[in-house]
C-alpha cells in the first residue's frame, strides 16, 4: 500500500510536530517523537509506486539519506511488516544522524536544508515567476528551509499573504526605490464573504511565519491621506504577525497605520516609514535601528500606537539613532494599549513634534501605567520641558535595556 511517512524533529527541545500518514491510518509503530537538540530536521519515506501525496509538494526532500545494500536490506526484513521494515529504516536513519559530533552540526544542517533562490521578474522569460504570490505558493505547505525570493526591479500590483507554516523566507528587491509592492485595500473593502476585511486584513503584504526577511524593497498601500475624523481608512501597507523577522533597507508606504507590527521580536534597520496617524502600531517587540520616520499627517498625527495590554507583556518600540521629520503636528505616540511602552533614543526630532509629545488615548488612567521615554534625542522637536508629566526623560540606566539587540533577544536569531 503506498504510503507517505512525514517527521519534523524538535529544535533546543521545542518539538515542532510529528506526522504519519498512510491514506488515512497512523502508523503507531513509527509515531515517536525524538528530540535532536541543535537540529531541526525532517525526511519522507516512500513505500510504494505513487502514493496519496503524489502531484503535490508535500515537503522538502533534499538531503542527507542512507545508502542501504539491497541485499542486506532484503535479508534484514524478512518475515517483517511493511511498517516494521519503515521504522528499521527510520531507526537507521536517527542512527545515522546521531553519530554526527557536535562540531560538524553546522555542515550536517547545511547539507540537509541548502537554500533555494527563486526569481521573480514582470518579464516571464527572465524569471521563475511573474508574481511574488505565485512564488509563494510554489514553496512547500511546511516549509522549513531558507528560500530567498528576489524581486527584480517593477512595481507589483498585488496583495501578498504567507501562511503560517512557511517560514524561512527572504523578500530581497533590487532597491527599496525600483521593486514596489502594492495595493489599495482598507479596513471598510469588501473581503471575499462581503464583509469588511478590517485593519487586519487591509495589508497590501501579510507575513504569519516566522523568520522572515525582507531586503530593499517597498511596501505600499495606496490608499490617500484620509480627512480628519474620517472612519475605516486604515490602510495597511504590511503587516507582521509572526516572531523572529528582520528588515533591511525597506520602505513602508502609507497614510493611517502604515505598519501594522501586530507580534512578535522583529528587527528594522535603515528603513523609511511614511504615514500620517498611527503609522507604527500593534503589540510587538520591535527595535528600530537608523530608521527614518515621515509624517504627512495634514492636521494632527501620531507616529505610534503601542497596544501592550498588561504588565506582564513583554513588548514595546525601541527608536534608536532614527529620524522623525514630515508635515503636520506629530505626537510620538499614543495609548493604544494601557500598559504601552515605547522609547526613543539618540533620535533627531523635527519641529513638528507636539510638545506634550504623548497622548492618553482618551483615558486619564492610562497614565499610571504606560512608559514613555525618551533618551539624549536632539533637534527643535525633541525638546524635554514640555512632555507631559507622566513620560519619562530617562538616566543612563534605565535607558540601557531599550538601545541594543538584547531588546529583542537578537543576538540569539538575527543573522545579518
């Protein structure tokens, strides 16, 4: 009987999952969960000519595997069951992979997950695909391999959506000003059930995996600046919604809530943010490293909406060595969440900086619990005497928490 056997090992002890199939009858024998310390690791064994799987992309099979004589195999499996004779062969494997000295991990990783690139170019004839969505769906439903998917030079009309289990993929444009992803969506468009698809779904490019990477390239939603008191015009240029991501020399093109870094440990560096209310929002843990901040606010904006909900939530935005410029008069940030908290540091501020600089969303209360710092900003912005009296204008000490990678535990997961 054909049969498809699929297992994902555990990752410093976090099991990722184990899964066997064999049209619809687990093999009990095999359902065992290993757990391989410093690899994440995974492989398929087939029995049979085709299989329930056949015609679809069920999982990577790249890698190592085992040379096994024929005639030892044979000799090996007689009298055995078709699901003993895949468990012998499983257990072989697992052998295998444990004899591997720690040191040689690394090159056993690199040999059993290699990267794949994959093109996407407007022109058919001078790239794999001519879509970034279609190269997303190419990829495997669980997907666990770094794929880098660049983006030739174009502007591409279309919304992008990658779901949760396929992680490990790079977006690399060829310029943040020559590879242009976008579209018009906001919170009141119709979605495909006619309702409204709301600030969630209004992302022009959505990311639910984690490890991402994006890499010089534009996120653009474009959707105009909204009058004042306007009601459903957020307009997502992208969206983050999964841990462990990394953006390098990106733009975020927008007007209400641009960037919507919904959760997660997420790390911008040299990127341009443009919106005009509420452009950098959500309950993430996020560091931003060089970035440049631009309002095009046409009354009153804000440039944050940190939504942290509790004391016991480890979140908040950390502004480092950035900019903040644009039109309009510009609070740093507002209130979403009671217990918000964002921090700007070594940041030049523009002289469109409300002095207040923060608002209480409304609510008097928040101001016993939210944490708003500001730490040796300069320029006519960033002047510290007319805060309101319940942000923080922060010592050495207390700064030192918020202005490095440690913030966001990076050094454990961002490789530049």
């Amino acid at each position: 009987m054909p049969s498809y056997v699929c297992v994902y090992y555990g990752n410093g002890c976090k099991i990722l999952g184990f899964q066997s199939c064999i049209q619809g009858k687990g093999l009990k024998a095999l359902e065992k969960i290993l757990k391989l310390k410093y690899l994440a690791m995974r492989f398929i064994f087939q029995r049979g000519p085709g299989g329930a799987g056949q015609g679809q992309t069920l999982c990577h099979t790249k890698g190592i595997r085992l040379k096994i004589s024929r005639g030892k195999l044979k000799q090996s499996t007689i009298n055995m069951t078709g699901t003993q004779v895949s468990e012998q062969q499983f257990m072989q494997w697992v052998k295998f992979v444990g004899s591997l000295k720690h040191s040689v991990f690394r090159t056993a990783k690199n040999k059993l997950f290699p990267s794949n690139t994959i093109i996407v170019d407007k022109n058919p004839a001078a790239g794999d695909f001519t879509t970034i969505q279609d190269a997303i769906d190419s990829l495997p439903s669980i997907n666990l391999v770094r794929v880098v998917i660049k983006v030739n030079a174009g502007v591409y009309t279309e919304k992008v959506n990658i779901p949760p289990l396929k992680s490990f993929i790079t977006i690399e444009g060829a310029g943040a000003d020559k590879t242009i992803v976008q579209w018009g969506d906001t919170a009141q468009t119709p979605g495909p059930r006619g309702q409204p698809l709301g600030t969630y779904g209004s992302a022009t490019f959505a990311v639910n995996s984690p490890y991402f990477i994006a890499k010089n390239i534009t996120f653009k939603n474009t959707t105009p600046v909204p009058p004042p008191g306007a009601v459903g015009k957020q307009a997502v240029a992208f969206r983050i919604s999964a841990d462990t991501a990394t953006f390098l020399g990106c733009n975020f093109m927008g007007a209400q809530d641009t960037l919507y870094d919904h959760l997660g440990r997420h790390y911008y560096k040299d990127c341009y943010i443009e919106g005009s209310v509420d452009f950098i929002f959500g309950n993430a843990l996020s560091l931003f490293e060089g970035c440049h901040v631009h309002a095009i606010a046409r009354l009153t904006g804000a440039v944050t909406a940190q939504g942290r909900g509790s004391a016991l939530e480890d979140t908040g935005f950390s502004f480092v060595n950035c900019k903040v410029t644009g039109s309009g008069a510009l609070y740093l940030g507002r209130a979403w969440g009671p217990f918000s908290r964002v921090v700007f540091a070594y940041t030049y501020m523009d002289d469109i900086i409300i002095p207040k600089g923060w608002y209480n969303w409304g609510d008097p209360s928040r101001e016993m619990t939210v944490f708003y710092g500001q730490y040796k900003c300069t320029g006519p912005g960033a002047s510290f005497a007319g805060r309101v009296s319940w942000s923080r204008e922060l010592t050495d000490e207390e700064a030192k928490p918020f202005i490095s990678l440690s913030f966001i535990d990076g050094s454990e997961w961002i490789k530049l």
